[in-house]
C-alpha cells in the first residue's frame, strides 16, 4: 500500500516538474522569435493623425487654415467646417499675407463637399503662389478654390506623389482660376510621380464662366508628372 502511494507521488511530482520545464521553454522561444520589422520599414504610428477643423474665415488665429498648417504633421488631415463653409454658398478666405509651406507628408487638405475659395485679391503683389507644397511626398489637395492670387494658384516644388484633385463627380477636383500666374506649376528635383486629375482650371466652379489663369498647368520638373 505504502510502496503504491511512494509512486503515486513520484509520478505526480515527475509530471509537475516537467510541466514548469515546458513552459519555461515555450515562453523562452517565443521571446526568441518575436518579429520586429527591419529598419526602414514603414511602421504603423501609435496614434492616428490628427484632424485640424477650420472653422473661421479669418486669415490668421485659431480654427483658422493658416493655423491648421502651421501645426499639422505628418499623416494629418485639415478639413473645413460645414456651417462656415456650406457648399451651396462658399466662403471666402482672404489670405494677406503668405500661407505656411506645407512641408510634412502625407498631408491631406479636403474641402470636399464644403465650399472653400482661397482668395488672394488682398494678398501683396510679390506674393509668390497661394499654396505650396515644398519638398513633401503624399500630400493631398481636394475640393478648394484658388482665385485672385497675384502669381500661381498653386505650386509644387520638389515634391513626390502629389494628389491635386481627383474624382470631380464627388467633388475631389480643385476650382484654380483667374490667377496672375500659373494655376498650377511642378517644378524642381525630385518632383515625381504627381497627379493632377478633375480640376476646373480656368473657369469658376459651374466650368461655365471663364477665368483665365496667367498660364493652365505648368510642369518644369523631372518626369512622372501625370
């Protein structure tokens, strides 16, 4: 009886210590062989880009566009306010005064479904462009107005894998008209791979009024410009 009960325990103690052992081994394995993605490869941020509301007309100040991207980074998106800028009556911004660079990638700037004119009738006459994407890869640009400014609407410098506009049936297209210079201009090493695709160039927003432009879409850069 005593000699059944002696193995008993030796076969219970036996089958707990080889059951820590595997353990130790099945978690020292996978400790081993966790993946980890080599470096330069693209990597999912921790947190989502952040979304800027403008919510004013107004030129400078918070909730406005020039304050949108002055503090937007990488991966952000700047969208408009539907009570300021409904889109069956569009609001005007009038920029004063230069509008920060966009410099970040992966920037996403959409007016779609909201009426957005950039207005730079006020802006100083040396002013260079209304908007510019400088040396940036990603950025999108969907649903705005430019108009009145006194040199490009729009200029590109530099950049790779510009989105200007897009599908204007759903209203991704930009309205670039009755700019001193350019509507647009590409210009610059290393400024590929940009589309530029249902824009109304040259026209108000109806595509049925003309307003010329200094030039339509002016591409002084390497190829892949589409």
């Amino acid at each position: 009886m005593l000699h059944r009960a002696y193995h008993r325990f030796v076969r219970i103690a036996l089958l707990a210590a080889l059951t820590i052992l595997w353990a130790t081994m099945l978690t020292a394995s996978v400790n081993a062989t966790t993946w980890a993605p080599a470096a330069g490869w693209p990597q999912e941020s921790a947190t989502p880009g952040s979304l800027w509301l403008v919510n004013t007309i107004a030129d400078s100040g918070t909730g406005s566009l020039r304050w949108a991207l002055t503090n937007a980074a990488a991966g952000d998106r700047i969208e408009f306010a539907p009570a300021v800028f409904p889109p069956g009556n569009p609001a005007r911004i009038l920029v004063t005064s230069a509008l920060p660079r966009i410099g970040v990638n992966g920037l996403t700037i959409s007016a779609v479904g909201r009426g957005v004119i950039l207005d730079g009738r006020n802006a100083p006459t040396g002013l260079e462009t209304g908007m510019r994407i400088d040396g940036a890869a990603h950025v999108t640009i969907q649903g705005l107005q430019l108009t009145s400014f006194p040199k490009t609407g729009l200029l590109v410098t530099s950049a790779s894998n510009t989105l200007i506009g897009g599908d204007r049936l759903v209203g991704q297209g930009n309205v670039i008209s009755g700019n001193g210079g350019a509507a647009i201009e590409l210009v610059g090493v290393g400024c590929t791979g940009n589309t530029t695709a249902g824009n109304l160039i040259g026209t108000d927003a109806t595509g049925m009024t003309v307003l010329h432009n200094g030039a339509g879409i002016v591409i002084a850069s390497e190829p892949r410009t589409t």
